[in-house]
C-alpha cells in the first residue's frame, strides 16, 4: 500500500517512488533486500532502478561485479533523494497538521530586553510536540516585535508594552522585569561616590535602546539630550562595559560583571528620575488573529513554567 502511494507522486519525470527504491536499495545492500523490505518482489526493484536510471540518462549502479554498487554519481544522488523524500514527508505532515487545526508555520518575535532563558524549555516541549511545525525566531529592537505582529510577519511576540496594552492587541502578562542603572566602575558618575541627581546623569552619555527603524517614538526613561542609540542589547553592553556612558539594564545580563567588579550599580538620589520599579513582560498577538493550535499550546505551557 505504501508503494502505491508514493508511486503516483510526479516530480517532473521523477516519481518518489523511484527515490524511494534507490534509498532503500542503498540502504538494504542489493535488490533482493529492498524487494523484501518494501514487500516487492526483486523485479520490480529493478525495473524501478532501471526506468530511473533511463530517465535520467546516467548509470545509478555499476554492475560489473556480481553485486551492483552504487556509481559516484549514484552515490551523489542517494543523498539528494534522501532530502527529497524527507521534505516530501514534511509537506505532507504540515497539510495534515493542518486539516486538524494547527497553523503551517509559527513565527515568534522577541524583544531586546526580554529574556531568553524562561523560553528555552516551552520551544524545547514545543519541538518535541509539534515535530514537523516550521517555527521561526527573531529578537528585534525596541518596539520591533510589536510591529511584526501588526505586519503579519509575526503570530506571537514576547514584549513589553508601553506605556499600556494598545487595544488591538491581546496581551498575556508572563514575568516582571527588573532594570538596575548601571556604568563601568570606571565611569565618572561612579567615581562621584555619593547619590547621584537629574544634572550629574544629564552631564553624561546615556545608552539606550532604540527602534531598529529609527523610530523616535515615546521615550521612557530617557533623561538629557546626550545619547547613545543601540538596536541590539549585546552592543549596547559592549560600550557599557567600555566606559562609554551609563544605562539600565536587566541583571540577568550584568550580574556577572557586577559580582566582577566591572560594573557598579548608580545609587540615584530620586526615584521618579530613574523608576527602578518592576515592568511587565507579555506574550501578545493581534486581536483579530487568533493563535492557532501550537501557537496557543505553547502560551499554555509557557505560563504553566512561569506563573506560580
């Protein structure tokens, strides 16, 4: 039944079933063992081999010996029909998967400040689930998940959202995010070695992250007019860390160089120049999309590890 199957599938003047046998040929070591192993019988095989070969116009075995070995241009093309057939098989399990309900690819989006690490596990359990769903994932700038949904380039984003939900979106609170102002022990506002006011932060250079299409936008915790734009978190640190100027910035990232000594957290005089408070973390989508089946999955399983 599998034979037939596979044997009426064209690709060109291919047919997997053609691939197939030569796979198996390959594998099994001779005719015989690829008739028995895909029930035929050992005639079959070779005519399969021989139409194939006839098609194609090149010799796939050589049968000088009493036992045909596969040619260098046989051997070449074993592989190539590997991922064939391996690509057909996924074509096939996404058309399936999707006549019950799950999306044909699931597209995450990322910001900067948002961590990894608490993802790791659910896409882990996600891969294991859902095997042959095409996922992709890409960290943006700032505000560039948000926009990624909204173009549909996106299905789920993990963000922030400032300074509130926007409306059309759906927003699942995930985790709080704690930022810390920091600078390189070096810096001169740690050198100053007291609480530091509006006008000892506006003298220096501020590093912040910024929209990756150089969007101004709404800037929330930006203090003075000297500025520093980042798109990535790990360039920003970079410069951090070279005693360029100072920022905030989540201590999953710094505590390393914090217990190193080559960074020092600022003691600023006044809360409300500098908010220290927690910020909450969401996965979004857009309202009127809906997250398919992996897509909801996943959600569920990411607030199961995270909400306690």
């Amino acid at each position: 039944m599998v034979s037939i199957i596979w044997r009426d599938r064209l690709i060109g003047n291919l047919t997997l079933d053609q691939l197939r046998v030569l796979v198996t040929v390959s594998d099994a070591g001779s005719f015989s063992a690829a008739g028995r192993s895909l029930g035929r019988v050992q005639s079959a095989i070779s005519q399969a081999v021989k139409t194939l070969e006839e098609t194609q116009g090149i010799d796939l075995f050589d049968r000088t010996s009493q036992k045909p070995t596969l040619t260098a241009v046989g051997r070449v093309l074993v592989d190539q029909a590997r991922a064939v057939l391996a690509s057909a098989d996924r074509f096939e399990a996404i058309a399936a998967g999707t006549r019950m309900g799950l999306e044909p690819a699931l597209t995450l989006a990322i910001d900067p400040l948002v961590p990894t690490a608490p993802l790791i596990d659910s896409l882990r359990a996600l891969r294991d689930t859902f095997s042959d769903l095409p996922v992709s994932f890409s960290t943006e700038g700032v505000g560039g998940a948000e926009r990624r949904l909204r173009d549909h380039s996106a299905s789920l984003a993990f963000c922030l959202l400032l300074p509130s939900v926007p409306d059309d979106l759906m927003a699942y609170p995930l985790m709080d995010l704690n930022l810390m102002p920091v600078a390189a022990a070096d810096h001169p506002l740690v050198r100053l070695g007291r609480k530091l006011h509006r006008a000892d932060l506006e003298a220096h250079v501020q590093l912040v992250l910024s929209d990756a299409h150089g969007n101004d936008g709404p800037s929330y915790g930006v203090i003075g007019s000297r500025i520093w734009r980042f798109v990535d978190l790990g360039r920003r640190l970079d410069f951090l860390l070279a005693g360029f100027g100072w920022c905030k910035m989540p201590p999953f990232v710094i505590e390393p160089y914090l217990k190193g000594g080559r960074l020092v957290k600022l003691d600023i005089s006044d809360e409300g120049i500098s908010p220290t408070g927690t910020l909450p973390v969401y996965a979004v989508h857009v309202r009127n999309r809906p997250l398919g089946r992996a897509g909801s999955w996943l959600l569920e399983d990411l607030r199961k590890r995270l909400i306690k």
